[in-house]
C-alpha cells in the first residue's frame, strides 16, 4: 500500500479520495495529497483523480484571457506542467479519472 499515491489539484478533492479510499477498506498507507504535495515523491503505482474541467486547470491559477492572454498562456503552462508532474510521479502504473467534462489539459 505504501507504494502507491494519489493526487488531486485540490485539498478538497485530495480529501474526498481519502474518505473513498478508507470507506472503500483502505489502508492509511496510501499516499492522498494534492498535485503540489506530490512533487519529489515516487511511487509504483499513481491514480491523478479529478482531472476535470472544473479542476484543472484551477480557474483561480488561471488569468482570464479577456484581461491578460499572456499570462493567461502561462497560466495554463504552470498547469500543464503540474498535471505533468503529478503524472510522471508514477514508475509503473498511472490511472487518470474525471467526472463530468474532461479537463482540456488531457490529450484527446
């Protein structure tokens, strides 16, 4: 259990996988943080939970385009990249999920 992790973009969702994990019988072992937390960790095993259009990109990480397309574009970068890491936390296996509309981050 200890080699594997679970990430999410934010707190709440981060939280809400924990409670899933221990009502599902899991044990404490493993790892539920947020895509930040995770950095520098590795595990054998990563689930990237809540890749969805209303979570990532984070709308408050993200200038609208309408006030500023330039930092609006990087914006949109730092989260790409923070998915990316989250994603390469992984050395074996990586399972991604969504609910409702997928982020625009993800290839399709």
């Amino acid at each position: 259990w200890a080699e594997i992790g679970v990430a999410a973009r934010t707190a709440a969702v981060a939280r809400s996988a924990s409670s899933a994990l221990a009502a599902a019988g899991i044990p404490s072992e493993v790892t539920v943080g947020t895509m930040h937390g995770m950095k520098g960790l590795e595990f054998r095993c990563v689930a990237v939970v809540g890749v969805s259009q209303r979570y990532v990109p984070a709308p408050s990480a993200v200038t609208s385009a309408t006030d500023d397309q330039r930092s609006h574009d990087l914006g949109i970068q730092r989260e790409r990249c923070l998915l990316f890491v989250a994603c390469t936390r992984a050395r074996e296996n990586l399972v991604v999920s969504w609910h409702e509309t997928p982020s625009r981050l993800l290839p399709t």
